[in-house]
C-alpha cells in the first residue's frame, strides 16, 4: 500500500530517510484532486479484475496463447499504473517505497509463469490505494461540509446607510455592512441594529438556530436566517474566526502524531532490513535448502518465488496507514463536533490525561457579565431603574453596558437619551425620557444627584465574585448586582471528570474569594488563586512533576504561558486570543466546556483504533513472515494477507467517523 496515496512525490520538504514511508499531508490534495483519484483508482482496479479474470478464461477455454498474454499484460498494466508512476518519480530522487516492492514482485511472479497470483497483487493492491484514497476523500469531505460557501461580496454602508457592493478582501474592522436574510456573513462582526437568528452549525455542531440582537457577535462563515441586520466589522476576512478555523485545519494536517513520526523513521530502516533479508533467504533457500533458483519444479516452489512471497508479507503496508489513517478520520470527526485538532500530537496526548487545570474567567464562567438582580429604593421600581440604565448604556461596548443593555431590552421598554454624557472610569449621565439620571461608581452617582448616602438601602454586603452599578435620578436610587456567569456546562463537565478519575484545579488570577464562590457553586475542591501568568505555569509544571499528564484550559493572553506548559493545551473558543491560540493543541470552537469531554473520548477512541490497527497489521506481518521462512505460502494467500491487512486498517479507521456525539446528563 502506498505510504503517501500516490502523492510521494509532493513530499519535498521532508528528509530523505523517512520520504518513503511518509504519510504527511503537508501539500495535500484538495478535496476535487481525491474526489477524482479515489474513483480513478477504482476503474484501475476493476479493469485490472476484468482483464485477469479474461486472461484466466481465455486459458481455461484453449484460446490462443497471444490472447492470453494480451489479457495478462493489459490486466498487468492497469494494476500497476499508479504504483509505475510514482516508482518512477521517487528513482529520480533514489528511493524506492511499498510502490516499487509491489512492482517487483509482480514482475518477478509473472517471469515465473505465475500470472494469477501477480495480476492478484496489483488488483488488491490498486484497490486496497482507492479505498486509502476514498477514506481520505471522506475525510476531507467531512471537513469541507463545515464551511458554507463564504460570500467575495459584502453591502457596505456608508454615513448616509447608502448601500454599496464591495470585495470582502476590502472590508475592514470598523467597517458597517447589512447583512440581509438567507444572506452568510461575509465577516466577523457585531450587531448594530435589528435582530434575527444564524445557523452557526458549522462553527459548534449544535443545530438550533442563535438568537442575535444588538450587541451579540457574528462570525464570518455562518448564514442569516430571517432578519436584516446593520453589522459593524471586528476582523477583516483574513483574520475572521472561519479562516482560522481552516488554517488551524490545514495545520493540523501537517503536524504527525508522536507515534506516527516513530512509525516514519523506522519506515525507512525496515526496508532496507525488508531488501536484504529476503536477498538473503533468497541465498538460503537455494544453496542450503537446494530449492531451484528460479523455475518451480512439480515437487516445489523455487528459492525466487518464496522470495517473492516473503517479499509481500514483510511489506509494512498496512503498519505505515494504521496511524496516519486514524489520526486524519479523528481530526475530521473533531472537526464536525466543534473541536479542531492542531495535529495528531493533541489527539495522543488527550488519551493520556489524568489531570485538567482550568482557568476559571471564560473557561469555567463565559468571561461576560450578566445582570443578577435589580435594587430600587425605594422599593418596588427596579423596571425603571433598570429602563434608565439600559438606556443610558446603549451606546456603550464595554461588558457591564453589554451586560445591562442586553438584560433591559429583554425585560423593558428603553427609553430615549439626550445630553449624554461619560465620564471615562466613573460613570455616565443623561436626560432619559425628560428625567436626568447619572450611572455609574456609588461616589459619581453621589456626586451627580446630590442623594448623601446612595447605599444606605443596601441591605448586606455583596459576594466577592459580584460587582455593582448605581444609578441616581430624581427620588429614586438603584442597584444593580452583576456577575460573571458560570458556563451552564460546567458543572457537568467537572462532575463526568472526577467520575473518571480525572484530577480537576481552578487556576485563575482573581482573588481567592472570588474563586471560592464559584468554585463552591460548581463543586471543584482544588483553587488556586491570586496568580501571575508566569505563577499559573509554574504550578502546571509542578502537577507534571509529581507524574500527573495535565491538560491546561484557557482563553486569554495570561493563559499562554500555562499553555506552554502544559502537557496538552486546549483553547476556548477560535474566537480566543491569538497568542493563546498558538499555544493550543485543541481549540473547543463554541465556548463550550463540555466539548473537552467529546474531545478527550475522541482522543480514547482514536487510540484504541490505532492500537487495533498496529495489533492487526504487525500480527499479520509477524505470523506471515514466520509462516513464509518456516514452510512456505503460496504468494496468492501472502497478498490476501498483506492487502487485507491494509484494507482492513483503512476501513477500521473511517469507524471516527460515523460515531455520534455522546448524549450526557445536562445535556
């Protein structure tokens, strides 16, 4: 089987010793390019079959022997095309790969007289590389099937809301476009005016519709599904979270797992072992045993032909695809559930895991605040202290003013602002519906209404991890109480952990009682708080020292060096910062906690299948090998056994991708 899909010669950037036996995808073909090999390959195969099948009649019926040797050539030639083309490519470069094995022995068997079993080895062996090629087509499939069509075009608006087509390349952040219904997103943006619901299936893999109003983001890459909306652009389309997401994708293609690059150096020693031990018992077998060099003899086999069976069976084929085969199918599944693989290493290594270190601001809590309660005192307005506020914050971007806004457009009527004011830090004011209001810290709320004592009505003190905005108009003061809010997976996730046996630890800068209060609400018994970028990384490499395999969860700039040290980094969320992004093995796409799950039994499953795979093609190599230096096997039965091998491993590893998400409690 071809270690490369008959692509070896795109190989260039790699080293010469591991070139045979290499399985990366660094230029792999696009998707239209697999589309049409995998079918190419199979009329080869079927051809081959034909015209064997032909040759074997034609005998069987007394045809003549020029018919017969028409058929065998014909049926020769189309099992060996593709192998011939890239023997050919890699003699230029001087190497030889399964391809140029392959080609020997069934030319060797054919100036033997045994036609059959050599036109059976290329049949199996041009089928065997089409079913490779649909696998990676399916894979590749799976992948594309993601991403909608993204838009060239988008409708910018300009001062006067003119709309104008312009190139998406053009469009820059700050740029305001109209996205109209069915429409997809050109850009990331977030929602100026109107409301509508996306399908953003091909970013989390969850299929209901989202709900968008003003304020919320909207990636690039997703579909508008009924209402006209006014988008201020965050990102150009080169830096959107699509093409992220893709170029994450494409990375992870070319980044082999720890196994696989074990596999790739021994590739190229096992050949040359492969080469001479069957020189040698070509050797034995014909001047120690005494077979015939070359010419079967009624009583057996000659010393060529068992070389030539031996040959086959030590062909490490189905060994080189048991990793690479897996390692492409998981990265695909990940892909359609959300969870993007930056390479077969994090896949590995997330098998391995028995202990999680989460950040707790947007890993365990969403990193937004979210309104908790309303206060009035006195008594009984908290809709119109929460009316005034949510028009006062309307223009605002800054996470309390999306927090407020958000929860009073949900649950009250907002009112108009004149004289608006900020003053930057302290607060805001303006005149909402004729009444003057001031919003912000308690002292600029004092200072602004004149009303001593803004507190007084407070009954208690706040939690730790809450904070508070104050609002002071004519006769009425306000409160309101605003939190981070937990992530509502993240009780689940923790609680499936430990009842696997995973260790779990909050790592987070804020104060320890902050990370007391959340960690109470979820359950999670190890916290360590009040810690530096640099003090988070130093307690992830003390979890490794004492033996642990940690996984680091993380979305910011501050988690990059915890990243780093960890043994597998996960970021949450494409969206996440970049440098933190460039640390990560696994990105959870959606934000959402329980995908470490999914991704983690993608990462069990994936190497229970790469351990089926080596158990079957080294058993298979083993006991053949034995079984052809032993007592010999007729070359037919040791190419069903080195195809079927190959065949099997293949098939085995597009299993990832038909499993289905697991359904869990909470879900």
């Amino acid at each position: 089987m071809s270690t490369a899909s008959g692509h070896t010669h795109h190989h260039a950037d790699e080293d010469e010793s591991s070139r045979a036996f290499s399985h990366s995808h660094a230029h792999a073909p696009s998707h239209t390019h697999v589309h049409a090999e995998w079918r190419t390959l199979a009329v080869l195969g079927g051809s081959c079959a034909f015209f064997g099948l032909a040759g074997w009649l034609a005998t069987a019926l007394g045809a003549p022997a020029w018919l017969v040797w028409v058929c065998h050539i014909v049926a020769m030639f189309c099992g060996a095309w593709n192998a011939l083309k890239d023997s050919i490519e890699n003699l230029r470069r001087r190497t030889v790969d399964i391809h140029f094995l392959m080609l020997a022995v069934a030319v060797g068997a054919a100036s033997i007289g045994a036609w059959g079993e050599g036109i059976l080895l290329l049949f199996l062996f041009s089928s065997s590389e089409a079913i490779e090629a649909f696998v990676t087509h399916r894979t590749r499939r799976a992948i594309d099937s993601l991403f909608k069509e993204q838009p060239q075009t988008a409708l910018a608006l300009d001062a006067e809301g003119n709309g104008t087509v312009v190139p998406v390349d053009s469009v820059r952040a700050g740029h305001l476009l109209l996205v109209r219904p069915g429409d997809v997103f050109p850009v990331d943006g977030v929602v100026q005016e109107g409301e509508s619901e996306t399908d953003e299936s091909s970013f989390s893999g969850e299929a209901l519709p989202v709900f968008k109003k003003m304020g919320d983001e909207v990636l690039g890459g997703t579909a508008n599904l009924w209402g006209v909306l006014k988008i201020r652009v965050l990102r150009g389309a080169g830096e959107s979270m699509l093409q992220r997401i893709i170029h994450l994708i494409q990375d992870a293609q070319k980044h082999k797992a720890p196994t696989q690059s074990f596999i790739d150096r021994f590739g190229s020693r096992y050949t040359l072992f492969a080469l001479g031990m069957t020189l040698a018992m070509f050797f034995v077998w014909w001047l120690v045993v005494g077979l015939p060099p070359f010419v079967n003899t009624p009583e057996g086999t000659s010393a060529f032909y068992r070389a030539m069976t031996l040959l086959v069976v030590s062909s490490p084929c189905a060994l080189v695809l048991s990793i690479p085969s897996a390692i492409m199918a998981a990265i695909a599944c990940g892909a359609r559930r959300g969870i993007l693989f930056k390479g077969g290493g994090g896949i590995e290594k997330l098998a391995s895991v028995d202990c999680v270190a989460m950040d707790k601001t947007g890993t365990l809590t969403t990193g937004e605040l979210s309104v908790e309660r309303v206060d009035s005192f006195p008594p009984g307005r908290a809709q119109a202290v929460l009316g005034m506020a949510a028009a006062l914050e309307a223009n605002a971007t800054h996470p309390v003013a999306r927090a407020i806004t958000a929860h009073g457009q949900c649950q009250v009527a907002v009112g108009s602002v004149t004289a608006f004011k900020e003053t930057h830090g302290r607060g805001v004011e303006g005149v909402v519906d004729g009444v003057y209001c001031a919003l912000g810290r308690r002292e600029f709320v004092e200072g602004k209404t004149g009303l001593a004592g803004v507190q007084a009505g407070a009954q208690g003190a706040l939690a730790e991890e809450h904070s508070e905005v104050w609002l002071g108009s004519e006769g009425l003061v306000g409160r309101i109480v605003l939190c981070d809010k937990i992530r509502d997976e993240s009780a689940v996730t923790l609680a499936e952990l430990e009842r696997v046996g995973v260790r779990t630890v909050m790592l987070t800068g804020d104060r320890l009682p902050a990370a007391q209060g959340v960690g109470a609400r979820l359950g999670i018994r190890e916290i360590m708080a009040d810690l530096s970028p640099a003090e988070k990384a130093e307690r992830v490499r003390e979890l490794a020292s004492r033996g642990h395999r940690v996984a680091m969860l993380g979305d910011g700039v501050n988690d990059a060096p915890s990243l780093a040290a960890a043994h597998v980094a996960v970021g949450m969320g494409a969206r996440g910062a970049g440098v933190s992004l460039e640390q990560c093995d696994v990105v959870l796409v959606n934000d959402r906690l329980d995908l470490f799950l999914d991704a983690r039994e993608l990462g069990l499953r994936t190497r229970s299948v790469i351990r089926q795979n080596l158990a079957i093609s080294l058993g298979t190599i083993f006991v053949m090998v034995s079984a052809g230096i032993g007592i010999g096997v007729p070359l037919s039965l040791g190419v069903l056994a080195h195809e079927g091998s190959t065949v099997f491993v293949c098939l085995n590893s597009l299993r990832l991708l038909l499993r289905r998400r697991a359904a869990r409690c909470g879900q």
